[in-house]
C-alpha cells in the first residue's frame, strides 16, 4: 500500500535512484537546496522506499508551482502520480496559495488535465543556450 507523506526528511540518494530510474537524462544533484525553499514536498512510499515525489515551490505569497512529480518507471499508470498532485493541490490551498502553475511537456497533457490544470499560454527561456532575441540583459 502506498503512504504519501507531507514534507519528510528524504535523502538526496534516494531522490537521485527514483529521477535516475524515471528520468534517463538525470544528473545526480543536492536538492538539500530545493527542499529548503520550497513550500512543501510529497512522497509516496512504498514498504519504506522512495518510489515518488513532487515538489511545491512558490513566490512566498499567492503563486505555487508544481515541479519533478516523479514516479518509480515500474509503477508508473497505476495513480501514484495523479495523487501525488492531488496532495501536492491540497498542500498549496492548505498554505494560502491561490494559483498552481505547473509546466509540462506536450505528452503529458491529459494527465495533467486530468488533475485538474487548465491548458494555458506561457513564455519560457532557457538560461543555459543563447537567446536568439536581442539581449535584454543590456536593458537592465
């Protein structure tokens, strides 16, 4: 039986085995950082192992934003997900945020719609690969 819990200690192996095992891409990080400044964090824990995680951050006021919802690849499609963002929809409210964000990949649309999101228009800029726009950081 899968537990969710609310902002518990986890260890940054555990976390980097569950996004190595779910994500292929991943990179070991410290997410000590990240879980200190966030608004909260919900595992999901099978027979005491890590097998999911999403994380709240938010602006420190009425924004929160949904980040790394993440499930162990073998039990994937089985609601883990979807009810770790119920949680993590039910953490926010709980703390006074008045709006969710989330961003995600088109592929993963239906289940987000299925949590509840409503599609809408955003930006985005990636930091790390130069902006093909005329740089705006000489307007600062």
């Amino acid at each position: 039986m899968i537990r969710y819990e609310i902002s518990p200690d986890v260890a940054n192996d555990a976390l980097n085995a569950l996004f190595a095992d779910a994500w292929p891409n991943h990179t070991p990080r410290d997410f000590s950082a990240v879980l200190s400044q966030n608004l909260g964090h919900i595992c999901a824990m099978l027979d005491g192992a890590l097998v999911g995680f999403v994380n709240v951050a938010w602006d420190g006021d009425e924004h929160a934003f949904l980040l790394d919802p993440t499930v162990r690849s073998d039990l994937q499609r089985h609601g883990i997900g979807t009810q770790l963002v119920r949680h993590a929809i039910g953490l926010a409210k709980s703390k006074g945020a008045e709006w969710l964000h989330v961003d995600y990949e088109p592929r993963l649309a239906e289940f987000h719609a299925k949590c509840g999101f409503v599609a809408t228009e955003a930006g985005l800029v990636n930091l790390n690969e130069e902006n093909t726009g005329r740089d705006v950081a000489d307007d600062v």
